[in-house]
C-alpha cells in the first residue's frame, strides 16, 4: 500500500475546533493490524455531541469522528481477516478514543471487526449501524427476561434512529408496538414501521402515581429521564425496560415500589464495548429481520461534508431515522 497515498477525512484538530474536511496520507494514519478501504459510515446522537462538541465525547486530538463504518480490507497483518473481506466496525470506542469513521481509510484491530453477513449491502449495514445494533440488543434484553405478548411494548424516542429500528424488529417480530413520539408529521412514517399505536412523547413524562395501570410488557427507552420514570411505574408484572439513551435528560427519579411490588427489571444497553460474540449473533438476526426495502425507507444518505450541519439537527430531535454517509 503506498503510504503516501492521500485520501479525504472529516478531522476536529483540538477541543472546540470546527469539524473540517481535510486531505490524509495513509502514512498518517494510527496502528492498527488491519487498513480498511472505508465506504460507508453513519450519523448516531453521540456523533452529533461529537462533532458539535456538545458533549464531551472526544477523548484526544486530532480525531477523526464516526463511532461506525463499513468497508473492505485493504490489508490485513491479522490471520482473522484477508484482503476483500467485507467488514463492519461498530463502537469500540473509535471516533471517541481511536480513530473513527469519517474517512475514506481506516487503520484499526482486527477484534474489533464483524464481518459483513453476507445478504447484507455495506450501505444498509450503515443504516443500521450503532443505533440499529443498540436496538437488536435491546430487543434480545427483553426476550432474555421473557418478553409478554399478551402486554404492549413500548419504544420511545420512536422516529430516531435506534427507536425508528426498535420498531421494525419488535413489529417483525409479532409484537404489539406502541410508538412514543413527540412529532406528529413522523405518525405515517412510524405506522409504516410496524408501530400498532402511537402516544405523544408528554404522556409518558408527566407527573404521576409511584404505581398505575399495568400497560407495557416490556419498554426500550432511548429518552431518559422523566420519561423512564413514566415508563417504570405502568411496567406489567415481571415486565423489564432496555434503557439504551438519554435523548431526553440523563437523571431520572422513580421509587422502589415498581421494583418491590412488580418485579420490575431495569436493564441496561451498552453497545461499545459489547462482546464479539454478542455482536456476531446481533447482526446475524438484524440481517434476517430487517428488509432491504425497510432500511432504503429509513435511510437518507449524505456526503462528509454535511456532517457538521447534520450534527445538530440530531441532537436537535429533527432527523428522522438513520443517516448514512457515503465517505466517497
Ligand atoms: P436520534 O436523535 O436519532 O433519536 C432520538 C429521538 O429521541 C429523537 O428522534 C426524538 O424522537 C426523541 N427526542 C429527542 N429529544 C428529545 C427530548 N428532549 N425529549 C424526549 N424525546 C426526545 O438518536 P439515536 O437514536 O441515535 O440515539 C438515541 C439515544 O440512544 C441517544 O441518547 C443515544 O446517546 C443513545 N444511544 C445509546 C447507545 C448505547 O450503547 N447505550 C447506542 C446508541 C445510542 P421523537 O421525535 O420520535 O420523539
């Protein structure tokens, strides 16, 4: 590979810098044991506190943002891949710590890499990317508690991007979804997904009893704060909620009375530093669940260069569903 090849990547050079377009080397590149010839990345919330830089999310400089990519090996010094294998690089920290997906090459650890399962476009891998694995292991949370069909399960932050995918899975998977938005113009949108019934975002985050009707066999909640505290008090008995998100606020305040008198179960979805063998099993059923015609629907793609205005529309609640970004 020629080390002075030169190739484009999006790059905040210290804290506070504005996100910018720049022309690489390969030579400049961190180790790693594999070089990627990247195609793909995507656009999560914590990208957008990335790039913005309205949460610490960056941990040194320079940094190359994106915490997701997809492409194909260009050089492997790991007997795990070859030259041409199709990869996916979710988490892991990069785009945080490491060097991310913002780029058109990235050179980074083999144990970090998924192989792209093989009914799988790399451009659909995207639409999917963290959110949508953040929603698979949501969703196999619930079915490891004993998800109840006889309840409803609900989904909050619906027409993001983990929510809008939450939906597609539990649909798919003969639940009754409840769809939590607070946007009115993404209700024909969220029925498309599988959503069986919508609520306004506000009827899950107001004041209430410790304890009221039992509604929601189970609960992903990407949003947090008040409305986790919501969600908790109608959980049916036994009934479990994946918190994955803060969408709506990081503190959230409940009695002990959900837990003590419904067994209810808090479980929490870390999506970074998740096993391999967890990823594996993840992405194998999200290539089995989720239809291309659905990911086409869900996705919108954008090139490098409209990373930093899309950056605040995220953490600003206006995109709906998933943003990929073509790095070429
Ligand atoms: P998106 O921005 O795509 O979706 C978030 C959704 O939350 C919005 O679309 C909106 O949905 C709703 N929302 C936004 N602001 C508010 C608010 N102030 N109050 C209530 N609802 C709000 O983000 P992602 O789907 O990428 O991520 C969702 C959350 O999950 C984030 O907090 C993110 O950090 C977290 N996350 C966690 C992961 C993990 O490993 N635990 C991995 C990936 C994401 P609507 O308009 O329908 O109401």
């Amino acid at each position: 590979m020629d080390q002075e090849k030169i190739f484009h990547a999006l790059v905040l050079d210290h804290v506070g810098s504005n996100a910018c377009v720049k022309n690489m080397k390969i030579s400049d590149l961190p180790e790693g044991d594999v070089l990627i010839k990247v195609s793909y990345s995507s656009l999560n919330y914590k990208d957008g506190l990335a790039v913005t830089g309205r949460g610490k999310i960056v941990r040194s400089y320079p940094m190359v943002p994106g915490i997701d990519l997809t492409g194909v090996v260009e050089y492997s010094n790991s007997p795990k891949f070859s030259t041409g294998d199709a990869v996916i690089l979710t988490g892991w920290e990069i785009g945080e710590k490491y060097w991310g997906g913002y780029s058109q090459y990235a050179r980074v650890k083999a144990e970090w890499l998924v192989p792209l399962p093989a009914s799988m476009k790399p451009k659909h891998a995207m639409s999917i990317g963290t959110a949508g694995l953040t929603a698979m292991l949501s969703v196999m949370a619930l079915e490891e508690n004993g998800l109840q069909s006889d309840y409803e399960v609900v989904v909050t932050g619906a027409a993001g991007g983990v929510g809008s995918i939450a939906i597609a899975l539990l649909s798919k998977l003969g639940y009754k979804v409840v769809a939590s938005s607070g946007r009115e113009e993404a209700h024909d949108y969220l029925r498309e997904l599988g959503a069986y019934r919508i609520i306004d975002r506000q009827v899950l985050s107001r004041e209430g009893k410790p304890l009221e009707t039992q509604q929601w066999g189970g609960a992903i909640d990407t949003v947090g704060g008040k409305t986790l505290t919501g969600i908790l008090r109608s959980l049916s008995h036994g009934g479990a909620v994946a918190a994955c998100g803060l969408a709506g606020g990081s503190d959230f305040c409940t009695t002990v009375f959900p837990f003590i008198l419904r067994g209810a179960k808090l479980i929490g979805i870390e999506s970074v530093l998740c096993p391999s063998e967890t990823r594996r099993k993840a992405w194998e059923r999200l290539s089995q669940l989720l239809t291309s015609d659905l990911l086409e629907r869900i996705t919108q793609v954008y090139p490098l260069s409209e990373i930093p205005r899309l950056s605040e529309e995220i953490l600003d609640g206006r995109v709906r569903g998933r943003i990929v970004i073509d790095v070429n």
